[in-house]
C-alpha cells in the first residue's frame, strides 16, 4: 500500500493548522504556508498517523491524503 | 428597488427576516444569544436593521463556501453594519490578484517564523507587565494589561519604539470607540494623528533607510507587490490597518478568555499544572468567544446561492461567530471542550484569502500571556458583581476587574 499527501495551493491560505499539529512531517515557510503547498508527497506507514491528523486540522480542507492498494 | 420592497420581496420568499441592531452595546454574551437565535430560524436571513440591509449566512458550512469565494463575495465591502469605507484599509479592501501580490509583501512579517523571532521580546514586555500588577492585588484586566501587550507589541513588531505606546493608546481608543457608528469626529482625528505618525516614520527612514529584514516600513519602501513601488499613503494605510486589526482584537480576546478563567478555577488550575495545554486552550477560547463575528462582503454579480437570489451590490453578512456556534459542525458549541474534534476549524480568523494577517502573532501573544499570568498569578476571581457589557459591531468587554491575594507570591520561596 502507498500514500500521498497533498495540498491544493487554491485553497491552502497559511493558517499553519498542518504543520503545528504534525511539526515531523510538514514545515513552514518564510510566509507562513506549508512548504508542501501546491504539491504532494509520499506517506510512509510510519507516517500515516501525522498526515491524517494534518488533513483533518485543515480550516480549509486544502489537504488530501490518497491511498492505493 | 426600495429598501421596503426588497424586504417585502425577502420576506414573501420565505426568507427569515431580521431586525436586529448589532452595533448597540448589550450585556456580556447577549450577543452570541441572538446570533444562535438567527441561526436556529435559518441559514440565510435578511436583515433590516441598517440604512443598507443585508443577506445574513448563519452555518458553518455556507459560511466557509463564501469565504472561499471571492470572485463573488468582493472585499469591497468587510462590514455588512458599516458598508461605506469609514477608514481606509489595506490590504482588506483589495481582491485577488492585486490583493495576492500585497499578502505575499506582509505574510512574511506576520508568519510563525517571524513571531518565533519575536518571542524574547513578546516574553519580556509580559513579564514586565505582570510583575507591575502583581504587588497590586487587582486590576481592570482590560486597560491595564490586554491592551497595553498588544499595543507595545504592535510596535515592536514594525520596529516603532515602545516608549510610544501610552500616547498612541489615546488615539487608538478613540478609534475603536467609533466601531460601532458613534463618536466619528473624535475618531477622525485620532486616525489623522495615527496617520501623521506613520508619515513621520516614514520620512524618517527615507532619510536614513533601516535594514530591510528588520524594519517592516523600510521593507515596504523598497517592495513592489503589483511591479510599482508602494505609495506612500498605502503604506501609511497598512501599519493603520495592522494597529487597527491587531490590537482591539487581542485585548478582546483576552478579556473573555480572562472573565471565563476566572469563574472557572478547576479549568484554570488543570491549565496551571499542565501549561503544555496552554495553546490548545487558547485555540478553544478562540472559538468560543468570536470577537469578529462578521465578515461583510459585496456581491459582484447576480447569484443564486442555495436558493437565495442574491444581487449585484447585495451586501452579504458572513456569520463567523454563529459558525463557531453551529452545533453541526460543533457538538454542545456553547461548552469549553478541549478534546474537541476539528477544534482548529473555528472560523474566529476567518477563512478563503483574506484570512487574519495577524493570527499567528495573535495566537503567539495570546499563549503567551496566559502562561506567563498563571505562573506568577494562578489564582483570581471578578472583583465586580456588576452587569458586565459588551460592545457591538466588534465584540469587547468593556471592563474586567480581578483581585487576587497578595501574600500568594509574597511568601513564594521561588
């Protein structure tokens, strides 16, 4: 199984929600956004549980986690 | 179309009509009584209450739709009470893309990367301020704390000295004094001293310019957000803007977390004990108490909305704080939950582009009074059994007096 992470650069305005409640995965910007804003990475298991929590701390639901079996 | 006949029209339709005045003083928490009353009669309502009357969204889901939608919610208008531009603001009264090009200018300023560098100072300034009130045994929470910390704060964050703080406060509360339509003249001009004071910092970088990754209105002086140079007066609009954005608001929002703390001691201990809670505490308070419980917005086209026939030129009042409140969206919203689930949803910041420039400094200061308060002052209580009152337009709790004993600390082995 793998997973992807990304976020919809339209929708992300930098409330900062991601990356404060899962500071190992994600990073901030100068700016204040998400470094992953308008991308998307792989999830490693390891990891899963911190990306669900960034998509669900997510104001703006500008974050999607897909998973393919 | 006259005003009458367009709430004939509303009302014919079987949109919900309201009369209600939200710029009136009312006693503490009234108004997130009549903001539940308007959501409970409907998503959408027409209100009647001012000169220009407006669609009102009310639930959290429609809320968040609109935000998200500037084409058709313009920023031309941000107050469904006071449409017309009373004071000039940048960059609230742009729209994307010029609005964009200017955020990408200030988010740096306000991102948690450069609040974290602040965080000696926003440190010190706290503890310097405690320090002064503990050996008091009480204070009015309001006007002796909650805005003198962001005021000096305010400063420092654009590299003004500190020292100016008592002066530009006069100034500043008669502007915030006006919010609510009343005292305009007075308002005028304190904004024309604020204004002058601006000016001067200006002309004074402009003869001997500053660092520009340290003195916010030198950054401004040499950037280009829309490929032309800032003007000068938008400049001077900006640090307006951000004083007026960002001190009212956190004085507010401490004292209701403050008036809660205080009547709650077993919140206030457990928080005490565990200070690690502190950010998320204040995250909750931020959606239990709404202090900008409105965003208003311009329609720019005709639209039907959920079934509601907007027009061009409608005003649209967008509910933040009945959102915060939506019990669809936040089960028991009237209670303080910490375990609460999408308890960073809350809409007190806003939402779509123009959310709060300043919500990370906020956030920021916010945490860091609470802490620093409880340490050196864990235990309080309201020194008043007076009706306590709010005001409208822009929630404030007028005034909070606290006591505390003073053998507490005296006797501290610390």
């Amino acid at each position: 199984m793998s997973a992807k992470l990304s976020v919809d650069e339209s929708r992300c305005t930098g409330h900062g929600r991601c990356y404060t409640v899962a500071p190992k995965l994600l990073s901030d910007d100068d700016e204040g956004f998400v470094t992953l804003r308008g991308s998307s990475m792989e999830i490693t298991d390891d990891q899963l549980d911190d990306a669900e929590e960034a998509v669900a701390a997510c104001p703006e639901r500008a974050i999607t986690l897909t998973l393919d079996n | 179309m006259t005003e009458t006949s367009e709430t004939e029209i509303m009302s014919a339709s079987g949109c919900p009509v309201s009369h209600t005045d939200y710029t009136v003083q009312r006693p503490l928490f009234e108004t997130y009584e009549l903001l539940a009353a308007e959501r409970e009669r409907g998503p959408f309502l027409w209100n009647d209450s001012r000169p220009r009357p407006f669609w009102m969204i009310t639930d959290y889901e429609h809320v968040l739709e609109a935000l998200q939608m500037p084409d058709v919610f313009s920023n031309e208008v941000i107050s469904a009470l006071t449409p017309e531009h009373t004071f000039d603001l940048l960059p609230q009264y742009l729209d994307p893309p010029e609005h964009t090009a200017m955020r990408r200018v200030l988010n740096r300023w306000f991102a948690p990367a450069a609040v974290r560098r602040l965080e000696p100072l926003v440190l010190r300034r706290c503890d310097e301020l405690i320090d002064e009130l503990r050996p008091k045994g009480g204070c009015d929470l309001v006007s002796d704390f909650a805005i003198r910390f962001p005021t000096d704060l305010f400063l420092a964050t654009l590299n003004l000295p500190i020292s100016d703080g008592a002066v530009f406060l006069e100034h500043v509360e008669n502007v915030f004094k006006s919010f609510a339509g009343r005292g305009l003249k007075q308002a005028a001009i304190s904004t024309e001293w604020i204004r002058g004071y601006f000016d001067q910092a200006i002309a004074e970088r402009e003869r001997e310019p500053q660092d520009t990754e340290t003195d916010f209105i030198s950054r401004l002086l040499v950037s280009a957000p829309g490929g032309e140079p800032m003007q000068r007066e938008d400049i001077i609009t900006i640090c307006y803007t951000a004083m007026l954005a960002g001190l009212d608001t956190t004085r507010s929002a401490l004292g209701y977390i403050f008036h809660h703390l205080a009547l709650d001691p077993e919140l206030r201990h457990r928080l005490t004990a565990r200070p690690e809670l502190w950010p998320k505490a204040v995250e909750e308070f931020l959606r239990l108490y709404p202090l900008v419980y409105m965003d208003g917005r311009l329609v720019t086209r005709d639209i039907d909305f959920h079934g509601m026939p907007m027009r061009k030129g409608n005003i649209v009042w967008l509910g933040l704080g009945s959102a915060n409140h939506d019990p669809e969206k936040f089960s028991d919203p009237r209670a303080f939950d910490l375990e609460r689930e999408q308890l960073s949803h809350h809409l007190s910041f806003g939402a779509g582009p123009h959310r709060c420039l300043g919500m990370h400094l906020a956030r920021h200061e916010l945490v860091i009074a609470v802490t620093e308060w409880h340490k050196r002052i864990p235990d309080y209580e309201l020194a008043t059994t007076d009706q306590l009152y709010e005001r409208g337009a822009q929630l404030s709790i007028n005034r909070l007096p606290l006591r505390w004993e003073t053998q507490d600390w005296e006797t501290e082995s610390q």
